[in-house]
C-alpha cells in the first residue's frame, strides 16, 4: 500500500502533528487540560486523523515508532505550555500495540522524562480497558513505574471495553473518561442516564475524577453536570486545536 511506504516517511519528514482539544472543568475559566490528537499532514490527502493511519500503523509495524514519536512531541510540546501555564495537563492517547514488549514502553518514557524536566502530574496517559487486559505485557507494574515518576493516567473510552472493575482498584489510575457513545445517546436511550450516573458515583466513591465527551450540545453538557462529571470535553466547547491556536485562544498565563 502506497499509504505505508508515506506513512514511513512521515514520521521523518515532520509530517505528523498533534493538535489540542481542551477539556474544562465546571465554573472554572482557567483551561488546565488537553488531550493531544494526533494528526498527519499528507503531501497530497491533507491533513488525516488517527482513525485513517494508526490501524495501518498498527498493522504494518510502525505503531511504536509512532508512539514514541508523539512521547517526545508531547513531553516538548508541555514544557513549553508550562512556560505559560505551570498547572497544565496534557492527556495522550496509547495503542495497545505500544505495549508488547516487556518493560520497554514504561523503559522508553522513563528515559525521555530522565532527560526532560516535566512538572509531576503534568502528563496524563490515556489507556483503554482493552489495553490493559492485553495480556503479556507486563502492564500493571509498567504503570506503577511511570506513576512513581508523577505520569497520572485515565481509562479512555470507558464503559465500551472489555475490562474488570478490580482493575480500577489494583491499577494506579486518576481518571475515567466516560465514552462518547453513553453522552451521544443521553437524549435518546434513557439507560445511558442511569449508566452514567452509576460510573460517577463509583468513581468518586473510589476516589477517581469523571471526564464526560463527546458533548456537542448544552443540553448535554446540562445533564452531564447535573450528574456531577468533573471534567467536560467535546465539540460544544473546542474543536482539537492546532498547538498555536491552542496557546493563543485558551492558554491563560499563570
Ligand atoms: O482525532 P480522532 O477523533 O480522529 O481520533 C480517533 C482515535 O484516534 C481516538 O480513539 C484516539 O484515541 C486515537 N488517537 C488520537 N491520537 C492518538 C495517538 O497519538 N496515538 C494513538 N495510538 N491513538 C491516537
Ligand atoms: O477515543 P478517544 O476518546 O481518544 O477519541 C477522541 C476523539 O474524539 C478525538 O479524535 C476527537 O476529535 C473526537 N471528539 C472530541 N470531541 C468530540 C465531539 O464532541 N463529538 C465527536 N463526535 N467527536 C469528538
Ligand atoms: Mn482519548
Ligand atoms: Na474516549
């Protein structure tokens, strides 16, 4: 496929970008968080999203150059937001497929956060339910080591994996990030309501904070505060911006 032999080139030829889409939190004007989406400016195609690469990534090998491509854009990217803002948080997204190999992903950030000065707390990995029940990966004490080094993490996607509930519990994780899917159909399937309300109280009975994305509209983003979601993300508020756009439209100076 011609898309993978780019895709090669890509990764060298500064082809690949990540934008910004912040993530709020109620009443609170300050913008802390962004969650880091990777885009790839192509030649000829434009600008494409994650969904029209990472499989192929994935599937031809390249998913880990990749990751540790966006661990380096990421980490450069926040020490320069935290020139302007010192409470920023950055959240990045990880395939399961970066993780096979025994202790070399956690290996791998635990050397770029040794070269880099990253504030603790500052970096916020998003994993899937799937990827941590990926099994041989040694995942559980890969992410004691990163949380030791102040990385926080989130389960991305929640709610749609495959995943057990013990894992919230054993796993050094600060953050459920509600599906979209549960938002998008809060009008339509009453179930999602309850399904929603039942995630935050769990959450915060153990201690964890509640993204809800995915909001499009205010009626959405209404409900999801009445059911007390800590964090809001989607559409409604901001678009992924690019980083430029990002810094100059929401960044405030602290
Ligand atoms: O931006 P978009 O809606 O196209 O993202 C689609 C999917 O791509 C999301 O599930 C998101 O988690 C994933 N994604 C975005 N950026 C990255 C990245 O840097 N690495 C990996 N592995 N997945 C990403
Ligand atoms: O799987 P993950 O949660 O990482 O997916 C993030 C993706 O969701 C991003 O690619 C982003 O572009 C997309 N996204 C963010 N906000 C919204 C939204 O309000 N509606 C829709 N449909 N997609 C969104
Ligand atoms: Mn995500
Ligand atoms: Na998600």
């Amino acid at each position: 496929r011609q898309l993978v032999e780019d895709l090669k080139t890509a990764i060298y030829d500064s082809q690949l970008t990540l934008h910004y889409q912040p993530i709020l939190k109620a009443n609170e004007p300050l913008i802390t968080k962004a969650e880091a989406l990777l885009r790839w400016q192509h030649p000829d195609k434009g600008l494409l999203g994650p969904s029209e690469f990472i499989p192929l990534a994935e599937e031809y090998g390249l998913i880990k150059e990749i990751g540790q491509w966006v661990v380096n854009q990421v980490i450069n990217d926040a020490l320069e937001l935290q020139q302007i803002n010192t409470d920023i948080q950055i959240s990045l997204n990880t395939s399961p497929l970066e993780i096979d190999e025994r202790g070399k992903w956690a290996r791998n950030w635990l050397q770029t956060l040794a070269n880099n000065p990253i504030k603790p707390g500052s970096i916020l990995i998003e994993v899937t339910e799937n990827t941590l029940m990926t099994p041989g990966t040694s995942i559980q004490q890969q992410m004691q080591l990163l949380s030791q080094q102040g990385i926080k993490f989130a389960i991305d996607d929640f709610g749609v994996g495959y995943s057990s509930l013990s894992y919230l519990q054993q796993l050094e994780i600060d953050i459920i990030k509600i599906d979209h899917s549960f938002v998008a159909n809060l009008e339509t399937t009453p179930s999602s309501h309850a399904l929603i309300r039942a995630i935050v109280t769990m959450a915060h009975n153990i201690g964890l904070k509640v993204v809800a994305e995915g909001i499009e509209n205010q009626a959405q983003y209404q409900t999801l505060k009445d059911l007390e979601c800590d964090f809001f993300q989607g559409f409604l508020f901001y678009r992924p911006l690019s980083k430029q756009e990002f810094i100059s439209h929401c960044l405030r100076k602290t």
